[in-house]
C-alpha cells in the first residue's frame, strides 16, 4: 500500500512524486490499482504520469475522483482563475516529452495559453516589475512563463488522458463524486456522487485534493 499526500499544484514536485512512484513500485504486480483524490492540474498530471509507463513492468489502472464537474463544462467562477507555468513547470512537462512519453500534453497546453516575460506586482498605489524582458533574457534567459486559465489547463491534460486511454478501460474519471471513506486496512475507498455509490480498490492512493483532503483526513484519523 501506498498513500501520498500531494499539497501543492507544483508540476516540478509532480515530476519527483511520480519518479518515486515509477520506482517504489518497481516490483509491483500488474495491474497496479490507482486511486486518484482530485481532479486539478496535479491529480491529472499525476495520473497522465502514471498512465505514460505503458510497456513497462507497470500496468497502471486509473480512478481519478473530482468532487466538482468536469472542468470542460464548468461555468465561470471563483475557479476560473489563472495559473502560470514556470520553467520548472515547463521542464516537467517536457521530461516526459524527451522520454517518448506525453508526447502532445504540452503542445496542448501551451496552445490554450499566453506566454509572458513581463510581471508587475502591484501594492495598493505602487507597481513593482519583478521580471523585464531583455534580448539577452530572451537569447539566454528562462523561458516565459506560461498563463494560463485553471480550467483551459485541467480541459487539456483531461482530453490527453480521454484520447490516450479512455479506450483502454485504464482511466475512468468520476466527476461530482465524492471520497466518503478510506479504508487503509482492505485498501479501498468508498465514493459517492449524483451518479451512482461504488468501491473502488486501490494498490496506491494519491491525495490531490487540496486543504479539505478526504486522504489526509482519512491518514491522521488512521494514526493512533
């Protein structure tokens, strides 16, 4: 059994979660049961991670669980925000792409978005650029950072996945549902949704699902 806790949308730290994964499970059997708490941009980076191994000694079987909708139909909201794709963020999709691996993700997201090497921060009256654009940057320099919306960002790695493996039966995605309960000792957890109650088995846990977790929640009532 492996559970993991995820707190941060980090693709960098995604990049070694899911190396540590690839390897702590080097001898595991196939299929390897995955279940994945969270729907944002690091549950579906991490399950698009995972599912990339094909070939490997590593079958992997993905769950991946959103108590919200499916962000290709979400309405404008307080979610809608924008997220920036930094250098480590773009290196992680691409450490995939030079491995033969998620070969077309970051294509897909880049198209969605808005590349920017100029930042302001602004402090009331005050305005404070914390990053000028310069040909030497541009020649040398970082790469701009990637704007992009939340939900454009989830829609992409979403679609990868469907496109990818939706034929496959290795990756369902249940949206509007819910982890109702963690069962550490039968390995399993118990969903719950506007659709259907169900239990899913799982050789590994990942928690993606943000402050409110339902996997760290379920860890520290686990704890004596």
């Amino acid at each position: 059994l492996h559970a993991l806790m995820l707190s941060t949308v980090s693709l960098s730290v995604l990049l070694i979660l899911c190396a540590f994964i690839c390897v702590s499970l080097g001898t595991a059997r196939t299929p390897v049961k995955v279940v994945i708490a969270g729907g944002g941009p690091a549950g579906l980076f991490a399950a698009n991670a995972l599912l990339s191994r094909t070939g490997t000694n590593q079958d992997f079987h993905v769950h991946l669980v959103e108590a919200k909708e499916d962000p290709r139909y979400a309405a404008v909201g307080p979610r809608s925000y924008w997220r920036g794709v930094n250098i480590r963020g773009q290196n992680a999709f691409q450490y995939f792409e030079q491995q033969g691996r998620l070969t077309k993700l970051w294509s897909k997201v880049k198209q969605e978005g808005i590349e920017s090497d100029s930042f302001f921060l602004h402090l009331g009256k005050f305005k404070l650029q914390i990053r000028k654009p310069s040909k030497e940057n541009r020649k040398s320099g970082p790469p701009p950072t990637l704007l992009i919306p939340r939900n454009k960002l989830c829609t992409a790695m979403l679609e990868n996945l469907e496109e990818e493996y939706g034929s496959t039966g290795r990756f369902t995605a249940h949206f509007n549902t819910k982890i109702n309960e963690v069962d550490f000792q039968s390995c399993k957890v118990a969903i719950g949704g506007e659709s259907a109650n169900d239990v899913l088995a799982f050789d590994l846990l990942l928690g993606c699902d943000g402050v409110r977790s339902a996997v760290r929640k379920a860890i520290e009532q686990s704890r004596p």
